[in-house]
C-alpha cells in the first residue's frame, strides 16, 4: 500500500461525514509502504453513547467491506473512559489493511 492507497482511503472515510478524530498510518519498518490505517473516533455525547452501542458490528463490517472491497477490515467499540460503573465514552476504532498477518505482525509487534 502506498500513499496514494492511503490518500485514497481517506478520501472515502471522509465521505461517510463522521469525521475520524485520529489517523494512524501503520508503515513497514524502514520503507514508503503502508502496511494499513487505523480510524479512531470517540463518542462522548448522550446519544452518541447510545447510538453507538446499540450498533450491529457485523453489520457495519458487512456495509464497510462494500465501500472497501480491496481491503480487510477490523472494526471494535469499546468503553474508552467511565466513571463507576457509568460509560462516559465509546471510542470507534477502524483498521483498513491489505495482509491480515502482515497487519498482526506489524501493528501487535
């Protein structure tokens, strides 16, 4: 994956209007390439609390594998900030990638 790969990516995330607050482009050690992009979006808001914990994650993987034919997809929610027992803030993470082990052995590393 190149940058132009990873321009193009990022072009298509920007047209769902959700607007990822972070980018991280994952690259091979000591090369141009790209190995994949992580999209990370928190919600914070009341319904946004709600909303994206009611979401199908299979469901959403299924929608984005359209969008993203080319590429594999890892999507997660989790709880990213509570206070007691209360969920204060989901935090969406999205990772677009070519090679599933590659990804793995890169990112996990």
């Amino acid at each position: 994956m190149d940058l132009s790969d990873v321009a193009n990516l990022e072009i298509d995330i920007t047209t769902l209007g959700v607007e990822f607050e972070i980018s991280n482009l994952i690259e091979y050690e000591g090369s141009d390439e790209y190995v994949g992009v992580q999209i990370i979006k928190s919600f914070s808001k009341p319904l946004d609390r709600i909303l994206i914990s009611s979401l199908d994650i299979e469901l959403l993987r299924e929608n984005l594998s359209e969008m993203f034919d080319e590429y594999e997809l890892d999507i997660n929610i989790e709880a990213s900030k509570t206070i007691g027992k209360s969920i204060r803030q989901y935090q969406l993470t999205i990772n677009i990638f070519k090679d599933r082990d590659l990804w793995e052995e890169t990112y996990y590393a």
